[in-house]
C-alpha cells in the first residue's frame, strides 16, 4: 500500500510543534549558561534530524491508516497496513477491520432477510400491496403486478387503485389525532376492477401495530372472488330455472288430476286424451331427471381425465342406429363418413356416446324434414380427431352461438319444448368434452344450417 503524500504544511506545522519542546529546553540551559552556544546548536539540530525522520514515519502510519478506514467506509476489503510506528494506530486499524466485517456480516444478513421476506411474499397467492404514513406505495408483490400491472414505487395508492371507497378506507387507517391513531385497524371494500374480463375483488386492508423498516404502515390484500361470485349467480341461476322447468309440467299434472277427479271422471274419452298428455309431461320431467342428474356426475370428475382408446366409428355406429327411428319418422337421412384411416380417440366410451347422441338427436329435431343430416370423422393433424355432425335446419343467429353451451338455454324456448328438449344436451355435450381436454366448435348459418364439430385428443 504506496504512502499518501502529505501537504507540506501539515508535515511543516508538525514538525514544529514535535521540535517546540527541545527548542525550549535548550534556550533554558542556554540561558541559565549551563550548556555552550554551539553544543546547544549542535543538539538542536541532531534532535531536528531524528524528530523529522520520526514525524515523516508516524504521519505516514497515520496516512495509512485513513486510507484503509477510508476503504473500509467505501465497502472495500483492503489488506491491513503495517504501522509498527504507531502501534495505538495499528489498534485502531484492528479494532475498524473488526467494526467493519461486522457490519458487513449484519448487512448481509440484513439484505437477506429483505430477499426472503420479498420472496415469501411474492409467493402469496394473493396481490399484496403496502403503503406508508402518506398512503404512498412501498412494497408490492408478483400476483399484484401480474392483476394490476407494472406498479410504480412512492407513487400515491390512486396512481394503482382509482377506487374511490378503498382509498377513503385506506385514510381512515392512516388517521392520526394527537400522534396516536383514532381509526379503525382493517376494513374491508368490494370492488369490480375493470378490464377484459371484469374481476370482482374482496379488498382486506390493515394497519400495522407500527411502520416497518422501510415505511410500511397499512397493507392491503386483493381477494378475487370472481369463480365464486360467478359460482353463485350460476347456482341461483341454476335454482331457478330447474324449478322453472318442473314448475310447468307439475301444474299440468295436477291439472289434469283435478279435472280427471271431477268433470271428467267418467268421460272415457276424456280420459284417455288426458293420460296420453300426463304421460309427456311425466316423461318430460324423467328426461329432465335424468339430464340433471347425469350433468351432476360428468361435473364431479371433471377434474379426472379418462384414458381408455375409443373406437369412434364404433360409437358414431351406434348412436346412428339408435336414433335411426327417429330420424325415419321426421324424413331425415343419417349419413356416417368415417376416414379409414381414422385414429382411436382417448376418453370415455359411454361419455362419448352420450355427446354424440345428443348432437345427432339435436341435428335431427332441428333438421328440415327430408334432409340429410351428415356426421363425418377424420383425423385432424397429427395427434387430433374431428367429428362434424351438420344439419340443413334454419341455422342460429349469430348472437345465440355463445350462450347455446349454458344451462336451459334456448334459440326458442317453444319450439325446444315442443321437440321434447331440456336445454340440458349442450352444456352436458361441453362437460364431457372439457373432460376429454377437447373442444367444441359451432358453426352457423341462417337459412342453410349448423356445423356441430367435436374434437378430441387421439392415440
């Protein structure tokens, strides 16, 4: 470690006041005529010659020492001087080194528990949002970027947040009267944000017993409880239109056994024509029954993936010669194409029965009379196949494709109801086909038809 160079003025100020003391005393002994002129000039300047070599050594230790505490202040690592003459300084060099790697060891710990506590909560499901004193934002975590977007750091909540309720709820935590806080400790404020989709969100604030280290006072947690709102307004939605369903046929019901308990009673007539329609209203609700009971099922192992080979040519076959009556009595043609070449599909036999059932059955009753309703199956690249059951039928608007899949929806509520439907097919065809991991895709036009295409994972 090169000496620093010292200002000449301070090494001059030095030496004089290092040579003050000798000066003194051999003007005393001069004057008191105890030593000679010359001897006294002869040991002022032997003591001037050593006194100098002495200060230019021990201010250089004490340069030496500055640069290294100087280098341990700027984060450095230096290699401890020699000071051998200036040992209290060589002490205090020890004695800094020391202070300094402790510091050093306390920062790094330091800086390790911010990394650890930034990343438990960066982990948190939850977005999580801190503030200080004046409501500006101090520390976020991943899931609050990834909802809100790249949030800015000492900018006012508003700048993230412009909801209004939230943020007088955030100044009435932050409220101070006499230096204690007279607010309440948490609160908590429904909010929609918005975007595509909107999202509602449960915001949970609260107030820290004291500030942070680095100035948090109030944290807010973001709870999207979109899944279960929307979990809810389908249950009621559900609720309501199953009883809605049952509630028609139930008083037809019990129409028809009043009026067969009373004018009716001996009309045999009458009678007969009433069983006959108490008979389709019962099936109705069998139907119906059973529609809900089998979506209940495909909904609980939604989840589970089926893995088996299905043969589809088999299964479209089968369904064909099922509804094969059917389509006789409504002068509708059921043509199967399957490629020969066609690949085994993963998933359920029965499931995949069932959705098919429900396509061709719907193309059918929709289907002009003496038409062709036409289900091919081919691959669809190299690990896909398609199957496309399409009508001549009127075709839907446009406007309806998006909501057929839901439950009890209708193009037309009367004619569904007239053809015996339950609003129910389509929304069980999607479970099943969601379990396949597949997806279903809808084609329509007015006047010319609906192309109804399935495609599922293949072996």
């Amino acid at each position: 470690m090169a000496d620093q160079t010292l200002p000449f003025s301070r090494y001059l100020a030095v030496n004089i006041v290092a040579l003050a003391p000798s000066a003194i005393a051999l003007g005393i002994l001069y004057g008191l005529n105890y030593l000679a002129g010359r001897p006294a000039l002869i040991a002022f300047a032997c003591i001037a010659i050593v006194t100098v070599v002495l200060v230019h050594r021990y201010l250089g230790s004490l340069a030496r020492f500055a640069r290294f505490v100087s280098e341990l202040s700027g984060e450095q690592e230096p290699v401890m001087p020699r000071l051998k003459f200036a040992p209290a300084t060589e002490e205090l060099a020890v004695a800094a080194a020391t202070l300094a790697a402790g510091w050093r060891r306390q920062r790094a710990s330091i800086d390790n528990l911010a990394a650890s506590a930034q990343a438990i909560v960066d982990g948190l499901p939850d977005p999580l949002i801190a503030v200080d004193r004046q409501r500006r934002i101090v520390r976020t975590n991943r899931a609050a970027v990834e909802l809100l977007g790249p949030v800015v750091a000492d900018r006012d909540l508003s700048m993230a947040l412009r909801h209004p309720a939230l943020l007088a709820a955030i100044d009435s935590l932050l409220v101070v009267a006499d230096g204690n806080f007279v607010g309440p400790e948490h609160a908590s404020v429904d909010l929609v944000l918005s975007g595509a989709p909107e999202r509602d969100v449960v915001a949970h604030a609260r107030r820290l017993p004291r500030a942070a280290a680095d100035g948090s006072l109030a944290l807010i947690v973001l709870h999207d409880t979109t899944a279960l709102r929307r979990a809810e307004r389908m249950r009621a939605d559900f609720v309501a239109n199953a009883s809605h369903e049952l509630k028609t046929p139930i008083a037809g019901l019990l129409g028809f056994i009043e009026t067969l308990r009373g004018p009716a009673r001996d009309d045999a007539s009458a009678r007969e024509r009433f069983l006959g329609i108490m008979a389709e209203q019962a099936d109705r609700m069998r139907r119906l029954v059973d529609d809900l009971l089998m979506l209940s099922r495909i909904e609980q192992h939604e989840h589970a993936r089926p893995g088996a080979a299905v043969d589809l040519g088999r299964v479209l076959a089968g369904v064909q010669d099922l509804l094969q009556l059917k389509a006789s009595s409504r002068k509708v043609t059921v043509e199967l194409a399957v490629d020969p070449g066609l690949p085994r599909a993963v998933g359920d036999y029965d499931e995949l029965t069932i959705v098919f059932q429900n396509l061709i059955d719907n193309a059918i009753k929709y289907a002009k009379p003496a038409t062709t309703v036409r289900v091919t199956a081919q691959p669809l690249g190299e690990d896909r196949v398609a199957v496309a059951v399409t009508d001549e039928g009127d075709g839907i608007p446009a406007a309806h494709l998006p909501r057929l899949t839901e439950r009890f929806y209708r193009v037309d509520n009367a004619r569904s109801r007239q053809l015996g439907g339950t609003g129910l097919g389509l929304a069980i065809v999607k479970h099943v086909v969601n379990r396949h991991r597949g997806r279903l895709e809808i084609q329509s036009a007015q006047g010319k038809g609906s192309v109804f295409t399935v495609v599922l994972p293949a072996i």
